[in-house]
C-alpha cells in the first residue's frame, strides 16, 4: 500500500531534507506544507496554508483523505520564551485535527524537538543528555506539544514518535536555525575584507564540547523512527555521533576558506553584520554569485546563540543505535560537504569564481 507522507513546513532545512529523502524511497507520495508554497513535481504536491488559521488549515487539508504519515517540522519564532507556546502548540493541533478528520488511515505523527526539552537553551544541563531525563520547569513549547500528542495519541489509531536533534545542519536559506550558512558568510566576509577568521562567541564555548545533527542522516532517522513498529510512542536523541570543540574545529574551518586563524574575541554577529549589506551586494556582483537577498542567507542571532553556549552541548543517542538506528556522520565533513554545495550553488565565492569587472 502506498503511503503518503505530510510534510509540515517543507521549506526549512529540516522538511525539505526530508522531502529530498523521501523522493528516494519507494512507496511514498508527498504533500508539502508551508506558508509560502512550492513548486509541484512527480510525487510532491505543495500546499500554502496558515497553520495558525484553524480556518485555512481545515480548508486546505481537507482534501488530504490518502494521508499515513505527518512529518511535523514546522516553527513560529518569538521574543520569549513563553510567547513561544501558543502559537507553535496552536499550529500542531491545527494540522493534527484537520488531517485526522480527512483521513482514515493515519498511522504516525512524527514531532520535530530539540535538546530545549532538556533544557540546552538555558543553560548547563545533564549530558549526555538522555529521552528519559525529567523535563524543566515550563514554559516549553516541545513538551508542551509532545504531551498534546501522547494524549492524543492515546484515543486513537495512530502512533507518534519525538525526533531530538542537536543544531540541524543542512541547506536551506532564509532559515533561522542554519548555522552552516552563518558560518559560510561570516568567513567569506572575512576574506572579503582580508581579515583572518576569528571565532566571535564566549571564550569559554571555543573549548566546550558539542555536536550537530547533518540534515540528510536526520531525515533518515525520521523516517525510520515513524516507520518502525518497535519505535512507536518514544523520543529518540539524533546526532552525527562524533563531538567536537570549536578551538579544534574553528582552525580547520579557516583552513578551508584559505583564511588565517587570530584568537576569539567575543562580539554580536547580530550587531557586527548588521551594516554588511552593502558588502554583501558588492560580492554578489564581483564573484557573480546568485542574487540573494542579505536577510535570507545568514541568521546572525542564531550564530551568537551557539557560539555562546560556554557549557558541553550534547545527548546520548545509543538508544536509537539499540533499535536498529546506525548512520552516523562525521562533522568536519559534514561541514565541508555544506560550504562546498553552497559554493556549487553560488551563494558564497569559490576560489576560482571572482568575475573580472
């Protein structure tokens, strides 16, 4: 039987990986879902919805009757912590309700997390960090959606499994969580101005340990977790498999970029990169890169977020490797695969690319 699988904010890293794995996999339809739409193609339909419409988002998943699977990657950034709760548990139950109305045959809904349900993002915490260790004090709007579905769940037919990455690394522009990119910019910028690479976060985060979770092994993970029976009804930790220290890691970074390494020195990307626009452009002319919009292709609030994190980052996943789960990635590589697309794609120069003007 053919399954189709919902891809809920397929625009992003995270849902569009999925949708390119997907794609290679026999049996599977797809319907994509964000806020802007897409381009159809063979077995991927595209739909522009508001999620936060509870209108919209029964009108225009009404139809999705053949549905199996809701892959849930979808996200509303806002200013605090709390404020981050309704709309993003708003936005699950939306999808969640409609779709179930639509469709008899549901089977999975996979839920998008992170290490926030640990509490990463407060602060140092328990590592590794383990899916059974006790959550924070609320508000948090992983828990609170995980809950939703386990009670949910619990009525009804269908199975749902929580998919815990670290920092998510991939292609995707105009997304508020690529650090690859961030990374990718900055150092191309640094060249520009023939200045040597310097790490911008806490002195204490250059030697702190931490990992990511490449884009393409997480797209895998979640579709194994929400197509494998013994997976059913857990949370499971996803990550290269590898740790790493920037002190380590940053080096090779500039080695990369042909760029010379001077020691941290802790500043705002966000406030440093914000009068870089004109330099951006000037770029795009000389190397005749593609003409993206500066906003769109770095994040510079979430590359202080990171690089600010002065305490060890990571989480055990020997769980899923207990259940049959054993793609690892290496990081470096992982990096160097990224910066590299990015120059296919001619989002930042190669070596070779300048245009003589």
């Amino acid at each position: 039987m053919k399954k189709v699988a919902v891809v809920v904010g397929a625009r992003g890293v995270i849902g569009a990986n999925l949708v390119e794995h997907l794609k290679t996999l026999d049996g599977w339809d797809i319907v994509g879902l964000s806020r802007r739409g897409g381009i159809d193609e063979p077995g991927v339909r595209h739909i522009a919805v508001d999620l936060l419409d509870e209108t919209d988002t029964r009108n225009k998943l009404g139809s999705l009757e053949h549905a199996t699977h809701i892959f849930y990657a979808a996200y509303q950034d806002r200013p605090t912590w709390a404020e981050l709760v309704e709309p993003n548990v708003t936005m699950l139950k939306n999808v969640v309700e409609a779709v179930e109305t639509a469709a008899q045959d549901l089977q999975h809904i996979s839920l998008m997390q992170g290490y926030k349900v640990y509490g990463a993002h407060l602060g140092p915490f328990t590592t590794p960090a383990k899916e059974s260790d006790p959550g924070h004090m609320p508000p948090e709007f992983n828990t609170e959606q995980q809950k939703f579905l386990q009670d949910k769940g619990s009525r009804s037919q269908w199975s749902w499994s929580a998919i815990r990455p670290s920092v998510v690394c991939g292609f995707g522009l105009g997304n508020p969580m690529n650090l690859a990119s961030v990374i990718a910019v900055y150092a191309s910028m640094s060249k520009e101005l023939g200045m040597p690479l310097r790490f911008p976060g806490k002195m204490g985060a250059y030697g702190a340990l931490l990992e990511m979770t490449d884009a393409g092994l997480l797209a895998e993970a979640t579709v194994w977790a929400a197509t494998t029976p013994a997976c059913a009804n857990q949370a499971f930790n996803i990550n290269n498999g590898d740790l790493f220290r920037w002190e380590t890691m940053w080096p090779r970074i500039a080695d990369y970029f042909d760029l010379d390494v001077a020691p941290p020195l802790r500043m705002s990307l966000a406030d440093t990169m914000a009068d870089k626009e004109p330099l951006w452009n000037s770029m795009i002319e000389r190397y005749d890169l593609l003409p993206t919009p500066y906003a769109d292709v770095a994040a510079w609030p979430f590359g202080d977020f990171v690089f600010g994190w002065d305490y060890d980052f990571f989480a055990d996943g020997s769980k899923a490797r207990r259940l049959g789960f054993h793609r690892y990635a290496e990081t470096e590589k992982m990096f160097f695969d990224i910066f590299s697309d990015l120059r296919r794609r001619r989002i930042i120069p190669s070596r070779t690319r300048e245009v003589r003007r």
